[in-house]
C-alpha cells in the first residue's frame, strides 16, 4: 500500500541512461534522509553479491530511532534484477526502498511486476539524443555547452560541474573560457587518441596528440587525459583478474558502459606492470615541464615514444 502523503514506499528506477538512473536515485534518497534523525535509518546496499534473501531483511528489519527506515540498493544488474523480486513480496510502511538498475526492464520484468504489486512504482530513463539532449544541457547552461560538448550525459554533467566550480572560485565565466575548460569539445579526439596507445603507440597516436595540442589543448591536458585512460585500463586489468565479468564492471563502474567496455578489451593485451610504467613515465613528465626540464610539445613525443 501506498505510503501517508502519496509518496511510493518502493521506487523502481532503471533504463539506458544510467547517469539519469543514479541521479534520480540520489535526489530521491537525499530527500527521504531529510527526516532521518540517526545513521540507523540509512541503509545503502551493493548490489555485487545481493540476494532476495539479504534484501528482504533489509526490507523487513524495523526502524530504531527514526520515522522510518531508507533503504537504497545500487547498481543492478538488469539481468539479474529479477531475482531480487521475492523480496518485495511483503514492504512494511517503515521501509522506503529505491532499487537503481543499470539498464531497461521491459514490462514483462518480474521485478516491475513486484514493484507495483507492493504499491510503488517504476520509472524508465530513456537514453537522451537528439533534441531532448540539447535541452537537457541547454536547461543546465546554455547553447555554447550544446555545441561543443559530446554527446553523453555522463560527460555533460562533468563538464557541466567543472563550470560550476570554475565559477564558485570567484572566476568570471566568457565565451572564451568555457570554450577552453570544455574538454569535451575535442572528446572524439581524445578517443582517437586513447584508442591507439596500447598495447604501443600507433603512429596515429603521435598525429592526434599533435592535433590536439596545436588545436588549443595543453600538452599536460593530453597526457593527463592519458593518464587516466591508463588508470582506467589498469583498474579493469585488476577487475579481470579477479573474475569480474564484462556486464559486472558496467553495472559497478562510474564511467560510461562504452568506455568500460573499451578499457576492458584493452587490458587484455596490456599486464600490470605497462600499465603502472606508463603511468610513471607520464607522471615523470609533467614534473619535467613544469620545473623547466623539458619543452611540453617536444616532451610530449617524447613521452608517447616511453609509452
């Protein structure tokens, strides 16, 4: 049954556009904690490992101190979000329960089905493109951000932050500064540039980072873009060797499911121990910049012939 005021004591949110999943759910969440008044009523649950069981005394357990009880479980993996279904069977008007999943459930879901018949609801975040993209950035800053940014709102939002904190330090945001802080501008670029670095540099890699760099970018911005494809590749490489699956990695991970997947055939054919050099020689090179050793431009060839 529904809770006291018309709010859904179980809220079902999942879709294509992850980003929108998880932002929906922490706003939710943030908003259910406002009448908290200790950290017995919060109860954010990994999905890694979850089952209907664990779930359901989750669900079942009674609150201490508080009103009721918040209970958030994180990153579902959409093929395994049915079997969390039993859970659902009987939600106490104590418990609040918002279930983030990383990708769409048709109506046919088990787990859809569960949601509704204990009185809450599910809500689908389409993957924005096209014109309702544009408005969705357009709402946050405007036009120029549309125009330059790749499309994907998980990069959007990221430049979207930069802005603001660029903003907040007292800076006056132009045209013209937004048009430099906006690394998404030259994100294809930037892909180009990491698609070809391992297992060795391709001769493409030296083009693109010359391009990028006589484009605007600083050569220290294109290694720490390196940098972190680098960091990436190296943590997926440790989640392999864990047994972590592919799908696993989409549904735990920050990044996008694309850029997962990218990193994730990468580090088949790179070991730990390249990935943890090249990070080192990238590192070595920005202090060689910045205390006058070496020319950024000319260092930064020199950096891709290290890698």
């Amino acid at each position: 049954m529904p809770k006291a005021g018309g709010a859904a004591p179980v809220v079902l949110l999942h879709g294509e556009e992850r980003f929108l999943v998880e932002q929906k759910a922490r706003a939710l969440v943030e908003e259910w904690r406002r009448e908290l008044v200790s950290d017995f009523g919060f109860d954010p649950i990994d999905s890694a490992g979850l089952t209907a069981g664990r779930l359901q005394d989750a669900v079942l357990q009674a609150p201490f101190l508080d009103p009721y009880r918040v209970v958030w479980v994180k990153g579902v993996v959409a093929a395994k979000a049915d079997s969390l279904a039993p859970a659902l069977e009987s939600v106490p008007v104590t418990t609040r329960l918002v279930m983030a999943v990383a990708g769409r459930l048709g109506p046919g879901s088990k787990l859809v089905k569960a949601v509704t018949a204990a009185g809450g609801r599910a809500e689908e975040s389409q993957r924005l493109k096209g014109r309702v993209l544009t408005d969705w950035v357009v709402r946050r800053v405007g036009v120029q951000v549309a125009r330059v940014t790749h499309p994907d709102v998980g990069i959007l939002e990221s430049e979207l932050q930069k802005l603001v904190a660029y903003r907040e330090s007292g800076a006056k945001l132009t045209p013209e500064v937004v048009a430099e802080l906006l690394a998404g501008a030259r994100e294809d670029e930037i892909f180009k540039l990491t698609d070809n670095l391992l297992p060795r540099p391709t001769a493409q890699a030296w083009t693109v980072a010359r391009n990028l760099y006589r484009s605007g970018i600083q050569p220290t911005s294109v290694a720490y873009r390196m940098a972190r494809h680098l960091a990436l590749v190296l943590e997926v490489r440790a989640r392999q060797e864990r047994g972590e699956s592919l799908s696993f990695m989409q549904a735990e991970m920050s990044e996008h499911a694309f850029v997962v997947q990218k990193a994730y055939d990468a580090a088949k054919e790179v070991d730990s121990n390249r990935l943890e050099a090249g990070l080192k020689a990238i590192r070595d090179y920005e202090w060689e910049v910045k205390s006058g050793q070496v020319d950024a431009e000319l260092g930064l060839d020199v950096l891709l012939t290290r890698l």
